[in-house]
C-alpha cells in the first residue's frame, strides 16, 4: 500500500447471543493489525426489561480478551474465580494462555445505553500455552491535547504507558475528539488502525464512520485526524504479526489440531477450561467443520 494511503475495510454484522455487532476485524483483506485480531463494536443500543445483554460462559485460548465500555456495565466472570464489574472508562483484560472460560452478564442494568468495544489480541508463542489471567483497571493514563482527550488501554502512546499487560509491541486507545484538527505522533514500526465508536473522523483526509474500519498502514511518525463534532474512536496499533494464525468460534491457534483439541476439552467438560459460576448454562458449539466432515 503506498505511504500514507488510507484503506477503508466495512465491518460486518455478527451475532454475539442476544447483541448484534459490528465485527471490524477481522474481515477480508484484514485479518490482524499488528496482533489485534478481533473487534466488535456493540451498540449502542438502549436496555429494557426484556432486552438481555447477558454472554452465558464460554471458552478461550490463545489470546487476550480486552473489553472497553463507553457506556453501560458488564459483570465479568471466569473460571479463574474473578467477578468484577466493568463500567464505562474501566478495562477488563483476560488473558486465556492454554484456556479459560468467562461470562459477560447484565449486572441488574434494565435501562439505559450499552455501548462499548470487545476486542482481541493474539499471545505470541512465548505466552499462548501459559497459564491464565486477569486483571482490572479504573484509572488509566488520559493525555488532553488541543482537541482531543486520549485515553491508553494497552502499550504506550505519546509519553504515557498503561499498566495492563501486554505480551507483544502494541498499543489501543480510545480517541475522544472534541471537533477540529489533531496531529498525532506515532510509532513507525508499528502499523496502526481506526475503528470509529460515534461521530465521524477524517484521518488524513479519508472520512471514517462507524461501521469502518480505516487501515493506516505502517511506517507513519503521525497523522492528522480532524472532526466537525464530538466523535470517539479507538486507535490500535502494533508491530506486524508475524506469526500464522488459525482461528475459529473462540480460539486463537496455528494449526486445525489445535482447535480440535480445544474444541473436545470443551465438549467433554475437562478441566482444562474450568468453570464459571455463573448462573447461565454454558454454552455448546458443533464441532468444526473439518471434524463434522469425518462423521
């Protein structure tokens, strides 16, 4: 791609439970930036008595779950034993190594606005069969700038570093524009990504809406963003991913074994993914493809 081109890749509808999403990543002719390989925007989208926002328990491996909230709240379970409330501004980060299991559930929430991102970030080989964990933030470095109001999820940016973990060279940020231009400094090894949450943003002169997810290529030392009123966006961003990756339903791996394998651990209830106490009965998928087709 040439320097400095702006790529505009549309998101595509899912179903997660009883939430439709915007999956921006991955999609066709995008499938990682740096090691982010997974991004659904939800909402937003207004609760009521008989609308459930409740994800009954489920498996991961292989990466790191991060959940951003720009409204609402989630009570996140896992089998870990973790039961934390995620409010909007707060992180959640989980990080499944050999495997895990969580559920995403409505605290009691029966009106008001849901809105937020879930996204994902493939473990390099050196952490993707370790042990679990996770963690939970409230306060994370915010950066005010003429126009914007920046908020560091993961990695560093600018001169602020965040606190959650992270197992490769990367960095997500929530991008909150107060309308007008910015500049924004970047790093060039890094290739980088704009998914926008509400609004509009023109980055570098290519206009961005929800529903987009704007690939800004790599070897940028900046780039100027500009709205017209207020709009947020999360920036990702990374050092190329050079690792091949399989993935299918909620497993991150390299080869189809290893998603079979996962996939049985799963399905006879072994204990490698644990259990959630969560009042919802787990939640059970077909076997992959290339299994049913040997039956």
């Amino acid at each position: 791609m040439p320097e400095h081109e702006v790529e505009i890749f549309q998101s595509r509808e899912a179903q997660v439970a009883e939430l439709r999403v915007r999956r921006a990543l991955p999609t066709k002719g995008r499938r990682t930036v740096g090691a982010w390989c997974f991004v659904d925007h939800m909402g937003p989208m207004s609760l009521s008595p008989d609308r459930s926002i409740d994800v009954a328990p489920h498996p991961h491996m292989g990466l790191q779950t991060v959940t951003w909230l720009f409204s609402g709240e989630f009570l996140h379970r896992d089998s870990l034993g973790s039961e934390q409330i995620i409010r909007a501004g707060q992180l959640n980060l989980m990080t499944s190594g050999h495997g895990v299991a969580h559920s995403e559930e409505n605290p009691g929430l029966r009106s008001g606005e849901m809105h937020g991102m879930q996204l994902w970030v493939a473990q390099p080989s050196t952490t993707r069969d370790g042990g679990a964990g996770f963690e939970h933030h409230e306060e994370l470095p915010k950066i005010e700038v003429s126009n914007l109001r920046a908020t560091v999820l993961v990695g560093s940016f600018g001169q602020s570093r965040s606190p959650a973990r992270r197992d490769s060279e990367l960095v997500g940020v929530e991008l909150d524009f107060h309308g007008g231009p910015v500049t924004l400094d970047l790093e060039p090894t890094y290739e980088y990504a704009l998914i926008v949450a509400n609004g509009s943003v023109l980055a570098d002169g290519t206009v961005v809406h929800p529903g987009q997810l704007a690939y800004l290529g790599a070897g940028r030392d900046e780039c100027r963003f500009e709205t017209q009123s207020p709009s947020r966006a999360m920036l990702i961003g990374g050092v190329p991913f050079d690792e091949r990756l399989f993935m299918w339903w909620n497993f991150v791996a390299r080869t189809q074994d290893e998603i079979s394998d996962a996939w049985r651990s799963w399905a006879t209830g072994e204990e490698r993914f644990g259990r959630v106490a969560s009042p919802f009965a787990r939640i059970e998928v077909s076997p992959p493809p290339w299994l049913m087709a040997l039956h």
